[in-house]
C-alpha cells in the first residue's frame, strides 16, 4: 500500500566523499533509497557512512510519522534493538582491560547465585559464553519473560533462567539468544560496581560525545526528535507506541541517531580509540578488538533465494556481540536489530575502514537491508545490482511459502470437530515452569487466553478442530496468532496445553513452542493449591 502523502526526502548532511566512488553517484544513492521507502512502506530511514576516519554520509529520508510531514534527520532517535548486543561486548571488553573479569571467567564467580538448568552448565559457562549463542538454549529461548513488554523484573527473568530446558548439549550449536545478555549486564553491574544503563551513559556514549543517544524509550520526551515505530496489523500499516525493552536492555534497550552510531562506528574501526583525541583516549585495547570480531561460534551457512544469490557467504560465525562473515572477498563486521517497530543494521569493513548505519521505523527487513547492501556495493566497486528489487521478490516468495504452508495446515484441517469436552471445562488456570501462569475465561459470548505478566498477549480463542484452537491476540500489531491445543489424561480431565505459531514468518522471539502449561487448581478463597498432575 502506497503512501496517500508523498514522502518526504530530507538532506540533512552530505560531503562529497561518496561522490568519489564511481559505482555510486549521490543520486543513484539517493535514488535507491527512495524507492526504499516506497516498495517496503517505511515512513523514515536514516543512513550513515563513515569511510577513513571520517563521516562522508549522515541523512534522513522520510518522515517520523505515517501522515505527518516531520522528516526524519541525522539526529532522529531510533530503537537500535539488537545493536545494543555491540554495546554490552565492549562495556565487558572495557572491564577485561581493566582486570575486573577475563573473558573465561565462570558467570558464578562474579554471580554466585546464578543458575542455568543443567548443573554442569551452571558450573562451567563463562562470560564469553553469555555473549556466543551456544550455551544449549533453543532459539530465542525465554524471550516471552520481556517481549512483548513485561512485568517481570531483571531478577525475576535471571531467575526464571533456571527453569528454562536445554535444547540441546552445552557449545555444540548455535542457538540465538537474548537472555544471557542480561546476566552479562549484570556481570558488568557486578563488576564495575555501576548499572548497565550508567555504564553505558558514563563510559561509552558520553567520551563519544553521544550526547542525545539513551538506554530506554521512557528517556523520550514530548517533542523529542524520535522516529515513532510503525507496525502491520491485518496488513494495514500503523504507528504504535515505542515499547520499553528495560527488564532486558543489555540485549536491545539502546536508541540512537546516525550522527551518533557514527561516532560509535569510528571509535570501532579504529580499535577503540575514541574520535578526534589522536590515539589519546580509548574505549577498549587493541587487544579486545580484535577478540571481539574473533569468531567464537561457528554458523551454517544458508543458501539464500536466487534473488539474493549474490549475498551467500563462505564463512559466517559470531563473535562477542558481533556477526561475522565474507562478502566479496572482505570481512564483514555487523549486527542486525528487531524490536515492535524498529529495524536496522550496522555494518563494518575492517579492511576499508568502512562503517554503514542504517535505521528505520518499520518492521521490514529490506527497509535496510537494500540500503546497506546498496552502499556496500558502491564502495566494493561491485557489479550493481538492484536490491530493492531483490528483497521484495525475496520478501513475495517467502510470504508465499508461508501462506502456502498455512493453507495447507488449513486444507487438512477437519472443520466439522468438536472439541471434546464442553467449553466451561477449559476455562482456568494454567503454569508454565519458567513463564508462570495463563487463565483462560470466558468474557460475554467469547473465550479468552491472557498471560498474567503480558498485557499485550490477550486474545479470543477461536476453535479450529479437535482440542487445539487459535489464539487471536487482540493487538494486531503482534502478527504472532498460535494455535492452542490441549491433551487429556485418561480420565478425560486436561492434562496439558501447548502453543506453537500458525505462521511460519512469526517473530522467533514468540517461543509459545518451548511452553508447556499444566492446570492449577485453586481452594474455595482462590489460592492456588498446586498444579493438576
């Protein structure tokens, strides 16, 4: 769907440097992301590219708003989200130098408390191990204690952890996460004797001069210059609410500007020092630099679509908050961030000393997918390729596939069931051992799921065959509907419920598939006595 008010294209600082390269013109760049914003229905995108030692490209495209004519400048804030993970790695990296923690330090010794389900791993992880995604969680694992927002405490989700079963052995396979980044946030509160948060202000954004960039949604104020989020629901395009990430914001709470990341970008490529204090003034050593864009955890490699064939890696590992990988025979240095509304990329080309930021305000990959492989492409002197183009055919085969997979769980699907047993009979309470409890109740002529400590996730229970029934959330926003289905015991009570999502584009960190919620009953008063076995 098309904008019915033309989106604004907005220069806000441009140096001749990128007019150097001659695969690329300033126009053609500008070009690209123009058609950017049109073809995937992103209101803003801010770009930044920073090119030996200098800022050659800080810009806003678009608006801040659906509907509202504000554009979108350098210094708009956004929701970095996962870019953060950069963040914690080098907070801890700052601390290594210091000799506060080694890197193979045991989490226990510096959080005697913390446990993980398997003893043998809580005896062993070490700090390194918090930031690699192989400590045997599944993907995405324990996400739904702060995502969507929760009310469950920093302490409660460490916690939490514990209960949380493996899904596979200790360091044999990559399995992204963002919990552990959390206790490595309270590693570094640990040990510097400061809060993530206060780290990051003291330590990092302000010898960067990152004046405006901040660790939580809620430091925005009326009339800041902040990139409002934009979702889908039911395929309609909507501005929603920033949503606060805090009870984990080691792992995504960061927002910031392309004129800031920018600063954060040259402090990286040259191996911590600090911009414009000539090698005086370091964030972290050489040493830690090269550590962190080490390859820790090896990954598969995947063979992408034949639209995107020309991104197929030869390598591809992460490193201590960092994604690593090849592309034209250069080292790429990166991370990709997600959170309800925002997405963006950083990149690094260690060799070119090259940086590329790229932050928008909608939930589309190609928003800044297409920018960053554009700009990529301009200064590698690669053959041009229209990747505008490419994500979206990319984008409408894998909907297909998705669609396609749906309608065939809908084909098989025998309509003409009844659930067996009447439907008073489902209704109550349920727990999970590491969430917590779920009620379903009936509300006028509907049944409805709701998580105790998710307000977001409150939807109509809608039957689709046999025992199992569909989650609708109310907050279309979600895209995140999951089946719901209930086993019996022999006496025909229920004896469990599990979730998994009907689609198969729902966002990993909706893990309803690693839930399992038993019936709990409760005494005359409405305590809970004990869960239903």
């Amino acid at each position: 769907m098309r904008y019915a008010l033309a989106l604004l294209l907005v220069v806000l600082s441009f140096t001749p440097a990128l007019a150097q390269v001659p695969e690329a013109s300033p126009q053609a760049i500008d070009a690209a992301i123009q058609r950017t914003l049109e073809s995937f229905e992103v209101p803003g995108i801010a770009v930044a590219v920073v090119k030996d030692g200098k800022v050659v490209l800080a810009k806003g495209y678009g608006v801040r708003k659906q509907g509202e004519r504000t554009p979108v400048t350098p210094d708009t804030l956004f929701g970095i989200a996962s870019n953060t993970k950069a963040f914690t790695a080098a907070a801890l990296a700052m601390l290594v130098d210091e000799g506060k923690l080694q890197w193979d330090d045991r989490v226990i010794d510096h959080l005697p408390s913390f446990q993980m389900h398997d003893s043998y791993v809580t005896r062993e992880l070490t700090v390194r191990d918090l930031l690699v995604h192989r400590s045997g969680l599944g993907l995405g694992a324990g996400d739904l204690l702060y995502f969507p927002q929760s009310t469950f405490t920093e302490e409660e989700i460490v916690t939490r952890l514990r209960r949380i079963p493996p899904a596979s052995s200790f360091r044999s396979k990559y399995a992204y996460d963002n919990i552990l980044y959390l206790v490595a946030g309270k590693v570094i509160e640990k040990a510097s004797g400061k809060s993530w948060g206060a780290f990051m202000r003291e330590r990092i954004f302000t010898p960067l001069g990152m004046r405006t960039s901040n660790t939580s949604v809620t430091a925005f104020r009326a009339g800041a210059n902040v990139a409002m989020p934009h979702a889908k629901a039911d395929g309609v395009l909507k501005a929603i609410a920033p949503v606060p990430f805090d009870n984990n914001a080691p792992a995504g709470g960061i927002n910031s500007s392309v004129n800031e990341l920018s600063r954060w970008m040259l402090a990286q490529l040259e191996r911590g020092v600090v911009p414009g204090t000539e090698g005086k003034k370091r964030l972290f050593s050489e040493e830690q630099s090269r550590e962190m864009w080490s390859a820790q955890t090896v990954l598969p490699i995947r063979e992408p679509s034949k639209a995107l064939a020309a991104t197929r890696a030869n390598f591809s590992a992460y490193g201590l908050g960092w994604s690593l990988r090849d592309y034209r025979g250069y080292k790429l240095v990166g991370h990709t961030g997600g959170l309800p509304g925002y997405v963006s990329r950083v990149v690094l080309v260690p060799e070119l000393r090259l940086g590329i930021a790229v932050l928008t305000n909608q939930e589309e990959r190609g928003g800044y997918e297409a920018p960053t492989w554009t700009l990529l492409d301009a200064y590698l002197g690669a053959p041009a390729t229209d990747w505008v183009a490419a994500f979206k055919a990319d984008d409408v085969e894998r909907e297909a596939k998705a669609q396609a997979k749906v309608a065939a769980a809908n084909s098989g699907r025998n309509a003409q069931s009844k659930p067996s047993l009447p439907m008073d009979a489902y209704v109550g309470k349920y727990r999970d051992a590491w969430y917590g409890d779920v009620a379903i109740s009936k509300e006028g002529e509907k049944w409805v799921l709701r998580f105790s400590r998710t307000p977001a996730l409150t939807g109509t229970l809608e039957h689709w065959q046999y025992d199992t029934f569909v989650a609708k959330w109310k907050d279309r926003t979600l895209n995140a509907d999951a089946y719901v289905s209930f086993s019996l015991k022999p006496d025909g009570s229920i004896g469990e419920m599990r979730m998994q999502p009907v689609s198969p584009l729902t966002d990993f960190s909706y893990d309803f598939q690693d839930l399992l919620f038993t019936p709990v009953k409760e005494d005359a008063a409405g305590a809970v006595a004990r869960p239903v076995h």
